[in-house]
C-alpha cells in the first residue's frame, strides 16, 4: 500500500526490492515450474517470486493489492468472471475494442447482461446503474479520448453498492489513482505504459477490498492465466522509469496536439491537455496531467493512409505506451467500426519533440 508521504517517483524506483545484507539489489527472474516441497508455494503456477516483485510494486503506485495476469484482457476476464451469473455490466459505448468484444460475447452467451452508455455523459451514466453489479469505467479511453467524472460517478455506484472498475491503462498511477475515488479495483493492461518498451504482454488488477484478492488469486490459479516469469521481471525494470517516461512523453504531447490543432489538413484533436477539451475540468480535478496520447482526425481513410506512409520516425503500428512514438487508424481494425475512418491514434513517445513534428509536418505536406 502507498505511503501517503512517498512520492511515486521514489515508490517506482525502490519498490519490489529485495531486502537484507547479502541480498541482490534486483529481484532476480527465478524461472523455474515447480519448489522443492516445504516452502510456501509449492508449484509455478501457484506463486512466483518475480511476479510477486511486481505485484509489489504496482500495488505501492496504485495504492492496493495487485495480481498480475497474462494479459490486459486476462485481466478483464478473471473480473467479469468473479460477478455471479447473469449480472448486469454497465459499460462504454465507445472504449476499448477487446474489453467491448469480450462483453459482446458474454453477453451472446447468456452469462452476463451489457448495457452501453456514453460514460462522458455523468447523468445517463447514473441512471444506467439502476439494477447493476458492475460498472466498468476506462478514462481517458480508447480511442477517443473521453474523460469520465470519477468522483461522481464513482460516489453513485458505491452509494448504491455497484461494484467498479477503472482501466488506468493510459494514465497509469502516475497521473491517476482510481482507488483513491472509492472505485473497486483498478485494471492495468501492463503492455502499455507499465512494460513501456513494446516488448511484452502482462495485465494486473489492484484492489483494496482482500476479499476481492483471494478470488482473483483463485481463479488464477485454477484457470491459468499466469504471467511469464520474463514479462514480469521486464515490466518490473520498465516501472522503475515510468514517471520519468511519462513526464518526458506528456510533455511532448501537448507539443504535438497544440501544432496539430493549428494545422489546416488537420479537422480535429482530441487531447485532455487543450483548454477546449469538453472535460477540461474534470482533467485537473482527477489527473495529475493528461497524459500521452493524442486522437486526431484526417479528412479521410485514404488521405490518412497517405500520411501514415510519409511517416519515417513515428512507427504505423498498433498498441501504445512504448518509449517510442507509434500511430494507428483505429477503424482499419474489427471492433472499432464506430470510430471516425480518418481517426489517428498517436501513442507519444520520448523522442526529442521537434523531430516528431517534423515527420509528421512533413507527411502532411501534401
Ligand atoms: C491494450 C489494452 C487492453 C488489453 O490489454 P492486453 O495486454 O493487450 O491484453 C485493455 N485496455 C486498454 C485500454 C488497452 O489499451
């Protein structure tokens, strides 16, 4: 749990140490399938000591107790998957692709009960909880950046006993802390800025609630979604940089939103750092900044397929949070049909900024 005095520049950096004379001063990845008899755990899929190194620290950012998974979607189904069945989950209209797919397909199932909802709407938002379990909450989200107001209508669902998630994955503890608004818990697909250098996958979950632990630590266990030894120890050394990261790339980012609001081939931006963004206020009243992606629209597919071709420092590909900056049209892909076709979806990296805005100024030079 977070020390209310520490900062979480320091917390990312000493957490998940180990600790006494003698002991290495990184948790070494221990690769190993099972334990000699005796010890605590027993078998690999039971526990490992790397991935407890980063449930530690997770937990000391986010202020809970974190279990690591798979994936970021592991991590959502062992959620959906703690709700008796039939409940009702209240959730986005327009958020990310795969957490919107496995409700889909809960729902065809006959498992569980979706109801969609424009959550930047706080009001049709608390009426959409009237008979809920669950309210999942993803803000800033994917990919339109929408800001959700945590305080309210987190207050509604606990006021009325809805369980809540948050998925923090584009602000990261660095700049949101969900659990400090009362939600439930907190989900992460560590993927992105957490590993922070494209090169794993792993998801987590942190809660306060034990209770709520134990189950996800069950239904680990026996399911099988278990995070890989190496992704755990990589997304741990990726931790240790994350506020530095992220300060690096939200800086550029407002850079680049600011130029691109400016640009004539450009029709619109979408960032949570400009004046004009709906949810201005909302921003500074959850957020320690904005963060690091930017959603801008291009006329149209073929103009900004066009643009995406000039690219040659920022990389077309999909995923986000790498140190490097990547750019995706969200609606060339299954599952984000209803975003607009010229939508760019640019994952900021830590380049030098006027490098960055001199690939794209040059591959929007038409
Ligand atoms: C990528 C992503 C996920 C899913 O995580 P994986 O690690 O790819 O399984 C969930 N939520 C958001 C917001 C994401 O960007």
């Amino acid at each position: 749990m977070t020390d209310p005095a520490e900062h979480i520049e320091t917390a990312a950096v000493t957490a998940g140490r180990p600790s006494g004379p003698g002991s290495p001063v990184n948790t070494p990845a221990t690769f190993t399938s099972t334990y000699r008899f005796g010890g605590d755990v027993g078998y690999g899929r039971w526990g490992n000591p790397t991935w407890s190194a980063f449930e530690e620290a997770l937990g000391r950012l986010e202020g809970g107790y974190a279990v690591a998974f798979s994936s970021g979607m592991g991590a959502v189904s062992a959620l959906i998957d703690t709700l008796p069945l039939g409940s009702l989950v209240v959730a986005h209209d327009t958020a990310y692709s795969g957490t919107r797919s496995l409700l889909a397909q809960c729902a065809a199932h006959g498992t569980h009960r979706i109801r969609r909802v424009d959550m930047t709407d706080t009001e049709a938002t608390i009426e959409a909880l009237d008979g809920a379990e669950l309210l999942w909450v993803e803000t800033p989200t994917n990919p339109m950046l929408g800001i959700v107001d945590l305080s309210t209508v987190l207050g509604t669902a606990n006021a009325r006993g809805v369980t809540s998630v948050v998925d923090n994955t584009f602000a990261t503890p660095v700049l949101q802390r969900p659990l400090e608004f009362g939600v439930t818990a907190v989900m992460h697909s560590a993927t992105k800025y957490i590993g922070g250098h494209s090169d794993l996958l792993l998801g987590a979950v942190v809660t306060r609630d034990e209770a709520m632990r134990d189950q996800l630590l069950a239904h680990r266990t026996s399911r099988g979604a278990i995070p890989g030894t190496m992704e755990a120890w990589l997304a741990l050394r990726g931790m240790r940089t994350l506020p530095l990261r992220m300060e690096r790339a939200q800086s550029n980012a407002l850079a680049l939103a600011t130029r691109l609001r400016a640009h004539p081939a450009v029709v619109a931006v979408s960032y949570p750092g400009l004046s004009d963004h709906p949810a201005a206020a909302i921003v500074t009243q959850q957020m320690d900044g904005p963060g690091a992606m930017v959603s801008f629209e291009l006329a149209d597919a073929q103009i900004a397929d066009a643009f995406t071709a000039k690219l040659r420092i920022i990389t077309d590909a999909t995923s986000l949070g790498g140190v490097e900056t990547t750019i995706d049209r969200r609606s060339r892909w299954d599952g984000d049909e209803g975003v607009p076709v010229g939508l760019m979806r640019l994952s900021v990296g830590i380049e030098h900024v006027d490098d960055l805005w001199a690939d794209i100024a040059q591959a929007l030079q038409t």
